[in-house]
C-alpha cells in the first residue's frame, strides 16, 4: 500500500518527466508523448469525475462521502490534480494550518494565514525571540511541508516572518503539468447538497498539459 509520502514523491516524479517531454527534439515524437499523457489524464479524470457524481447522487450520505474524500491526504492530493477536490483552495490551507498549531507551538512558532491570491498564498509566521536560525528553519519546512501536502495546486508559497526563507524546491501542480490553470469550479460540498441534489452541478475539469497544445 502506498503512503501518502511516497504518493507525493511520485506526483513530483510524474511531473518531472512530463516536464522533460519538451527537451525532446523530434516535434511528432514530442507531440506524440504530450498526447499520451493528456489523453490517459482526461480517461482517469473523467472516471473518477463520474464516480464523484455517482456518489454524491446518493444523497446526503453522498456528500459525506465526498468531504472525508477530500480531506483524505492521498486522495485529497489526486482530486486536486483532476481539478475535482469539494474544497476551495484557502478552505484547504486554512484547515492545515489549524492542524499544526500544537505542532508550531512547540517549537515557539505560530502561524497565519495573511492571503490567498488566485494560487498564490502568502503566510505570516513569528517565531519565539529566543529561536535561532535552526529554528527557523524547522518552522518553514513544517509549514511549507503541511500547506504543499493540503494544497500542492498553490502556485506560490510565501512565508513572512523568518529572516533567511530558503527555497523550498517544490514544484507546483500548474508547472508540474506545463502552463495550464486548474481553473475548474469545486464540487459541492455538504454545505450546498440539499440544494443541488436533483441536479447536482458536477464540474469538468480542464487537464491540459499546456496552453501551446500539442504543437
């Protein structure tokens, strides 16, 4: 069974190569690639886009399903990538920095959400005054870490309150993939069931590999 750590490394990994598909030199065998991928992307997109439906045409039992799908780490993490996660993007980073409060605050750190932008979220930390640069360091891995596992479709991450910010080395769902945005509406969450259980307006997510196409 995989965990969710070693889910995320093949996430990246995934990435990464489909990254490398635009160093290749021949321009039909390049074209050829990013079809494949975009293809098995909107086969498995669109599985579990109908799963999703199924579900949550069940009723109110539907919807609760749907919300323990989202905030599962693993699952929540291939429902974001699919555009299909019931979560708004700060609802997502909200929620994660509430989990690690007892964590930060044991290392005389405490964390804020200051904005989020479109992608971009920007975080306000302080640090104890007694903390040394180690310290720091161990505060904005933990909250990069946290917010990058809740929220990996962020197109930045912005820490404040620490002297030195190192880069994190995370790359982003939208650069994992190429230039596309996930720009795709959430699905309804438990909160809105009972008014769109008759019709329950279901989302169709754009998974392109890049806004140059298949050139």
């Amino acid at each position: 069974m995989v965990d969710e750590k070693d889910f995320q490394q093949r996430v990246q990994k995934i990435g990464g190569l489909v990254h490398d598909l635009e160093t290749i030199a021949d321009p039909a065998v390049r074209a050829a690639a990013k079809e494949l991928v975009q293809l098995l992307m909107d086969l498995h997109g669109t599985g579990l886009e109908r799963i999703l439906e199924i579900v949550f045409q069940s009723g109110e039992s539907g919807s609760r399903i749907i919300d323990d799908l989202g905030q599962d780490q693993l699952i929540s993490s291939l429902l974001v990538l699919y555009g299909l996660h019931p979560d708004e993007l700060q609802t997502r980073v909200e929620r994660k920095l509430g989990q690690i409060v007892s964590k930060l605050h044991k290392i005389g750190a405490e964390a804020k959400l200051v904005s989020v932008s479109g992608g971009d979220v920007r975080v306000r930390v302080r640090v104890d005054g007694h903390g040394c640069g180690s310290t720091s360091r161990t505060v904005q891995a933990t909250v990069e870490e946290a917010l990058y596992e809740a929220a990996p479709d962020m197109t930045s991450l912005v820490v404040e309150g620490l002297e030195e910010p190192a880069d994190s080395g995370f790359i982003a769902i939208e650069k994992l993939l190429g230039s596309a945005t996930q720009a795709a509406a959430p699905l309804p969450s438990s909160a809105t069931i009972h008014s769109t259980v008759t019709h329950p307006a279901m989302i169709h997510p754009t998974r392109s590999l890049g806004s140059e196409g298949m050139d």
